[in-house]
C-alpha cells in the first residue's frame, strides 16, 4: 500500500465518519503513524443526506474533502480504497490495493441499509445512506413528474405520484417533510401540467407513534407538524412486500407507488475477518468499555458498527452522530494516554439530546432538561447543524441555501442528472479504482 | 405528447441552450403556444463547465432548473424527451415519448464535440460538453492522484500525472490554467506522498498560436499567462492517435498520458429528418438570414447547429453563447412581429468582444476598441460571467466559490463522485427516462 515505514506505531482506522474522521483528527501523530483508509474520497454529512435527495442542498456542501481535513497533519495518510478483510493473525488488513500490516485497528465502518430480510424490498426500494443513493433518490422524484406529464393511465400516474416512505424516525421524518415542502412550494409552479394535488406522502411506522425514541411530547408536535404539511402517517404498520409498483402491509392498507424509500433501518457494516461470536445484536460487533473488541486487544470498533453493551445500555448505544464523535474523541485520548504510558478510561456517552426538523419553522429538540417545538427549535437545529458541518465554505453555502429557502420558499437544485450516458457509464466501469457501496 | 390543443400556432423549440432559452422567454406567449423540449430538466452554463471539473464550482450551481425559468409563463410547456427525427412533410417531430405536431420548428440542439473522425481518440479521449462529462472529468484528475500513490511502476505514475489537453481555444486554455492552479495552491497539500512536480499539463494546438481567434496581443498574453503557471504549450501540432496510454502527434512529440481532455472542436448538432442537402460546413444547418432554413419555411435553427453565410460571415458566425443568445431574441422578435403581421427583419450579429482567464488576475479581454489582459481582464471576465449566469441564487453561491478560492488559494468541491455502484446503474438503466448525451 505505499505507506513508509517508520519507527512510530501504526494505528489503521477504516472509515471516514463521523468516528474516524475524529479518532484520525485527535490521535497525537507524534506517537502514531495514522492511516486513514475509506472507499470514497470524501465524508458524508448523512443528517442533510435528505435535503440533497429532496433538491434543498447541492451534494458538494454536505460533503467534504478528507484530504483537507488532514493537509497539515504529519504522519498521516489516507488512501481511497475497499477494505476486504481483516486478518488479524498475520496483523494486516486485505485492501484491493494489497496488505498492509497494523499495530493498532480501528473499525469505524458505520451502518448500512437494513431491509431485515424483505429481497423484493431491497430489490425495488430506494436507500439514503449514502451521496450517490440520495442523488438518485433526488432524480428519481423529479423524473416521476415528468414522467407522470406522458401518461395517460390513471394508475401509472397515480403510482408516479405517490411517494411512500418507510420508517418513521428522523431520517424518514425530515424526509416526509422536505417532500411535503416540495410539494406545495416548487412542483405545482414546475407542473402546470399536473395537478400536483394528486401527489401524495405516505410515511410508514411499525411502532405506534413517529419518532419513538423522543420524547412523548415531541413525537405527537411531529405528527400534527407533518399532519399539518399533508403527510399521510400509519403507525403499527409494517410493510411485507413490494413489487416495484404495490407496497403490501401486516395491515389493510396497501400501496401503489413507484418510489418506495426505505429509511426503516440499519445495520452494522463489520468487514470480513471479524469473528461471528464477536458480532452482536443488529449486526454491530461487541466491544468492551474501551471500544475494544473482546478478545482482541489492539482492535477497535467505533459508532454504529460497534455494539458497546452496560448497564445503562444493554442494547448498545444508538446509532447516531453524537455517539460515534464522542467514542472517536475519547478513543484517541486514550491511544494517547496509552502512548504516555497512562491508563485508558471507560467511555461514557454524554447525551446532549436528540433533534429533528418537519419544515420551514416547524421541529422538535429534546435536551436533557428542556423540550421544545415550534419555530425555535426549528433555530436552533439549523444552528446545530451549520456547526456540525465540516468546512467553513460548506456551512456558508449551506446557509446560503437555507436562507434562500426560506425567503424565496425555493429548493434550488432540481437537476436530474441521471442516467450517465453509456458511454460515460461503459468507460466509469472500465476505470473503476473500486466498486463502492 | 400531451400538449393541450389550443387555438395558437404551435412553437416547438428543440434545446434548453442559450439560443433555445432566450427565443422561449421572450416569444410572445399570447400569439403562440410555446413547447420547449430538452433531453435534460437543466440550461447549462458551458462557459463555466471547465470549472466543475478541476473541483472550483459545484455542477449545480452553473446549471439551472429549465422549469423554474418558465414558471409563471402561460401556454409554455416544457417537455423532458429526446427527439429522433424531424418530420416537414407531416409536421411532425418523434421523440421517444410520441409524435407532436408543430406550426413553427426551431432547432436549437447546440454542438457536439467533433473528434474529427479519429475513432480511438473518440473511444479514449475525455470530451468536456456536458455536465456529467465534467463530472466524470472531475472524478477522472482526481482519481489518477489516489491511483498514482498506489504505483510502483514509474511507467504508470507519469502517465497518471500527465495531463494532455488537446484544442488551445478558450475551452483547453481555460481547462489548463484551472489544472495549473490545481496543480500548484491544491495537489501538493492534498497529496503529500506523492511529488507534484511530476505532474505536468501539455496544451496542443493546431494552430500556430493559443486562443487563435483573439487578437494577436490576448494570443501573446495568454500563452505568457499560462507558461507562467507552468503549462507546456504545443503550437503546430496535432493529434493523430490515442491508444488510451500514448498520445502520437503529426510533430515529432509524444506523450505518455492517462487521460487526453479533448477540447479540440464541435460541431453542429442536427436532428434526423433535416435534407443532407441543408448541413453545412461544420455539420451546421443552412440558414437565411431570419435563421431559418433553407426552402423550409416554418423551420429555423439557431446558434451553434445554425450555419447563417452572409458577406461579412461567409463561413457562418463563431460557435458562441453570444451568437446564440442574439439569435435567440432576435428570433423571438421575428416571430412576434409576424404575429401582428409586422415585417421579419434580417439577424445582425453584435460582436461584444471575447474573453478567457488563465487563472487568479490572468485573463484577456478583447472588445470591439479596447484589449486589455492581466487583472483588470480578470475582473471582468468574472463580472461578466457572474451576470451571465442563470439565477440569483447560482450567482451568489459562484461569488462565494470564486472569493473563497481567491482568499484561500482553494478549490473546494474535489470530490470522486463516481463510479456509480453497481446496483445504482443497473437501476438506472432500468429506470431509464431516456437516454441522455
């Protein structure tokens, strides 16, 4: 892998989230050689994957460069590759561009989409987990009107129109509410043709209320805030099938639709090698107090992919941000420490609260003491999120954006720029570095 | 096609480009009923295209929603399609989405990069005509850094850091100096384990001289400007062969190279269904001097597809956005004096002079009185181009990219967006619309 030899100890960390990307930030490179190895050049700020798929935000402002993060850091090298498997007999890792040995691992791989065994689901549903999938996602919406322009069949139309999303958490929340935005701000003005009345957003819950993990409070104002933005809500619905053009449930209700978006679930992303008696409960694998994974004593597992089960949580952490920054942080104090000689501490995660947004002044923040909804909730989660955005250019665009938004009631970036012609789509094939998720 | 049948001569322009875009805005919407089909939802702002892909803009914010453009236009449609052929015997035009009629047909499908019949360069060569193909082109220099850090093979890293852009109009000049720039304020921070100062930027023109059609001063400026920056200049050569690894040339020059930009020439686009008899030098259509073909009465074409000979153009106008922004209105005009059976008058090009930048405070201007290069140039150059954009919102965020970069000696959208995963693509070309060039 071209990384030179020095006399420093090799920490490998896979994944550039929002754990490794702190992790490789933090570790003193006085005592470590870093590598930073990811299958994309760039990290992904998955909270504002949503607006890029509904035309809010341009892909390049929630993502961000991970060789400028590192430009003035020494004994740091991030390599753009797939990482195969973990081999951690021989101590090395299997990239597609060859081994390279470690002293100490990190996987911080994150989450993947989760379909919990539905094939035709997975087959016909469309994902966001990832830039290219919200991309897709955002060409898929706008194409589905202008598709819906030239028929002349009731029910393709109908199906072209209905818009049915799948898990009522934050991610499938924010989504139901940036398409009901699109809805009444842009798509009757870009569709005289339609009568955009006919769309409709159907968003789907198994558990009885949206939002499940926040507080009761905050839940029901998501609920009457998206009833509110016309958004169609079954909880204690699951759904068990869908062919591509019928989304079938455990309840009475069915659905016609060509746009399934399946934002229900994750799983942990663990890479080969990794022993299944260490992977635990949605995929994660188990680590001890020290994101240590049991029984290997200099392998590390960070964020969504690692299951860090106390008794505070039996379960293992949620799957958010804030969990994943904060083991990131702690993990490289204690490399640190370690590299001092001092002893490593147990890490604790500070719950600073749980947010999510509907639209234009509508959302709900929970903090530990206060809950609130409304107009300033909807402040301070864009405050939030503007300084969680890595690059300072990234969070003036972002703000541009919102701002424009706001005043205007625009979403400004209604491209459709799928498919890459076969030309550009023949050659992408033959000059593929890797084959990435 | 869905269009509803009103009592108003039908218009149907093919192209959302500078010529198509401006003829649709200002025909007189009360006298015509107005049909605008393109094969994207997007204008592209082509001028700028070089930027997207040496990672100074994002793509959206030179492209802009054709929809939004229109959207408080009566009896205006637009329709998202490709056309396959032209029909003056039924009046008809076929598109993959049905036949539509029209009472006036405008033409207006731009240029195509012409390769000059040499196949393997067409198979090899990376054109730079279309968003995605910027894009790719992105993903493309960006690639070749990670590819080369992985290279043992001396062979292969200086063909993956040579960049060959063939064509030393404002295109490949523009394109080279952006790679320069690159080169020195960004790659070398981005890429500490590798030696930059192997890169190196080959700019091949036939001519003798740069910027060829700019006075002889702008020529002598330019060529200053961007071996200054460190651009190898080739004057009085020409490409003859690309086998994807060596460029051979009619000079007795070669050149190890991954990728060989080709900004070299166009032509005229047409569309199916227009006589052989009617193309013209260039593959561009006749046309009088009202733009419209030759023995078709109710058929125009305008801009770069249009090949309007008079005294003073015997081969026709530049392929420009000026000229086709000129006939554009001048076309609109025309139809609307018919309308209220005024005179049609003849199309009168208005040379406001041309421009190109080198790179930060290097460009030339040349106006109909005054030439002037340096910074002055420069700061034209960018207000010009700022007016020249599409939307309020695309001007303020292309502001921001360009002080940014100024300020910080930075570009900031470098990311490998592609390849598209496996499972995207193969959705794509499902899911295909249409299948865009």
């Amino acid at each position: 892998m071209n990384i030179p030899d020095i006399d420093l100890p090799r920490v490998i960390i896979i994944g550039g989230g929002f754990a490794g990307l702190r992790l490789a930030k933090k570790i003193n490179k006085k005592h470590y050689q870093v590598v930073l190895i990811d299958k994309n050049n760039y990290h992904t700020f998955q909270p504002l994957l949503y607006q890029v798929a509904t035309s809010g935000l341009e892909p390049d402002s929630i993502a961000y460069p991970i060789r400028r993060t590192f430009k003035d850091h020494d004994n740091f090298h991030f390599r753009l590759a797939e990482v195969k498997h973990i081999n951690h007999t021989k101590q090395h890792i299997e990239t597609n561009f060859g081994n390279i040995s470690f002293d100490t691992l990190v996987i911080a791989t994150g989450a993947k989409t989760n379909f919990f065994g539905l094939i035709n689901v997975e087959h016909n549903a469309i994902p966001m987990k990832s830039l290219i999938e919200s991309l897709d996602l955002r060409s898929k919406i706008l194409q589905n009107f202008e598709k819906a322009i030239y028929s002349n069949d009731i029910k393709e139309q109908e199906r072209l129109m209905n818009f049915v999303i799948v898990g009522g958490g934050p991610t499938g929340v924010e989504l139901a509410g940036a398409l009901a935005e699109l809805k009444k701000q842009v798509l009757p003005e870009d569709f005289p043709d339609l009568d955009i009345r006919k769309m409709k957003i159907h968003l789907i819950e198994a558990a009885p209320r949206v939002l499940a993990p926040m507080s009761e409070n905050s839940s029901v104002k998501a609920h009457h805030f998206l009833k509110k933005l016309g958004v169609h809500i079954w909880t204690n619905t699951q759904v068990t099938d869908y062919d591509g053009k019928l989304v079938t449930t455990n309840g009475k209700i069915n659905f016609h639709t060509d746009t399934l978006i399946w934002a229900a679930g994750v799983e942990g992303a663990p890479i080969k090698g990794i022993d299944a008696t260490k992977i635990g409960r949605g995929n994660r694998i188990l680590v001890d107090e020290y994101n240590q994974i049991d029984g290997l004593n200099n392998i590390y597992a960070l964020g969504d992919v690692a299951l860090m089960r106390t008794k505070e949580t039996p379960n293992g952490h949620p799957m958010l941000g804030a969990v994943a920054m904060q083991q990131g942080v702690h993990l490289a104090k204690n490399l640190n420490n370690v590299a001092k000689s001092n002893k490593k501490k147990c890490f604790k995660y500070k719950d600073k609260g749980t947010m999510a947004t509907i639209g234009k002044n509508l959302a709900v923040v929970d903090l530990h003491r206060f809950k609130f909804q409304g107009f300033f909730a909807w402040f301070v989660w864009m405050f939030v999120h503007l300084m969680l955005l890595v690059g300072f250019r990234n969070k003036i665009i972002v703000f541009i954006n919102w701002a424009w938004s706001y005043i205007r009631s625009d979403k400004g970036t209604r491209l459709i720029v799928r498919p890459y012609n076969d030309r550009i789509s023949k050659k992408e094939h033959d000059n593929t570095l890797h084959k990435s998720a």
